[in-house]
C-alpha cells in the first residue's frame, strides 16, 4: 500500500484518495478513516494473494489501488446521488460510477487477463470495503436508491405537527442514534 510502481501510478491513486477520502474522512474522523482506509487495503491484499491465482498469474503487487476502490465504494454508498463530473463535463451519479468501476473489475477477473494490473486486488478492496459498511454502517437501501426524500418529507410533516416537548424528545433520540453508529 505504500510503495508504488511508477509516478503516474502514485498520481492517480493519491488524486483518487483526495477528491474522495476527503469527505469520508470529514465525515468518519481520522482515527476510523485510516482504519477503513487499511482494512480496505489489507483485505485487497489478502483477495490478490489467495484469489486471484484461481484466475491468473500473480506477482509481486504493489500500490494502494484496493484501499482506493473501497474508498470509492464507501463514497459511492454514502454519497450515491453526488455528481461526479468525468473530464468535468459529463455529469455521473457517484454510485453509477463506482458500480462501473467494480464491473470493470468483475470483468477483468473473470476474463482472466495478464494485463499486469491486479484487477483482484481493487475488487477485493471494493467488496471488503462494501462488507465492512454493511455490517457497521446502518443506511436503509433507500437512501441508496434514491427514495430518500419521500421519507424526509414523511418525517417533516409528522415532525411539524408535534409540539415542543415532543420534538425535543424526537431530537434527542436521533442524536443518540447518530452517536450510536460513529
């Protein structure tokens, strides 16, 4: 994860963990930010070592190119409806750029190709980085796809129509759920 196998290599990967680890990490903190961001890349590790030779030949690996795919995963399944502008003109929602990439990998793997590019190591980084969110991270799948603001709207008319007393309450209780998941 810290050595990697030219210049552009480095550029890109680092390029990849500013534009979106800096927002998972704004939001998670440091201290679970670099967690995830390790675990991600450990787990991509793991899938290269012990997977991917079912499918190709493997040699040495380096960079952070898996941690990097499971930060775009875990952008895409919190921030699914963020625009993500391709070349700054072509404007894609966050999580139908990351399922595009995580197919390209599906592909990849399965067509078995030696291209050099451990294809294994970045969906082992995705699909780690997804399994972690699963478990740790509560979201209901329709903020994923998109029906969040049906609900939103639910919650602020009954929120509205409560009295003062009732709604401290509400609010208090959504901020011990809030400092249950962090």
């Amino acid at each position: 994860m810290f050595l990697h196998g030219g210049f552009f290599h480095l550029l890109l990967n680092m390029f990849a963990l500013w534009m979106f680890g800096a927002e998972l990490e704004n939001v998670w903190g440091q201290n679970r930010f670099l967690m995830y961001y390790m675990l991600c890349g450990i787990g991509a590790g793991i899938c290269n070592l012990f997977i991917a030779p079912l499918f190709t030949s493997v040699g040495p690996t380096v960079g952070a190119s898996g941690a990097i795919y499971g930060i775009l995963v875990a952008f895409g399944y919190l921030f699914p409806e963020r625009k993500i502008y391709i070349y700054g003109i072509l404007p894609v929602k966050a999580k139908f750029l990351v399922l595009f990439y995580m197919l390209i990998e599906v592909f990849s793997v399965a067509g078995g190709t030696d291209s050099g590019i451990a294809h294994m190591a970045h969906l082992g980084g995705g699909v780690v980085g997804l399994i972690y969110l699963l478990i740790f991270y509560k979201k209901s799948s329709s903020d994923f796809f998109g029906n969040s603001d049906i609900l939103k709207n639910k919650f602020s008319s009954y929120y509205s129509s409560k009295n003062s007393p009732e709604k401290e309450s509400i609010f208090k209780s959504k901020i011990k759920k809030k400092r249950e998941y962090s």
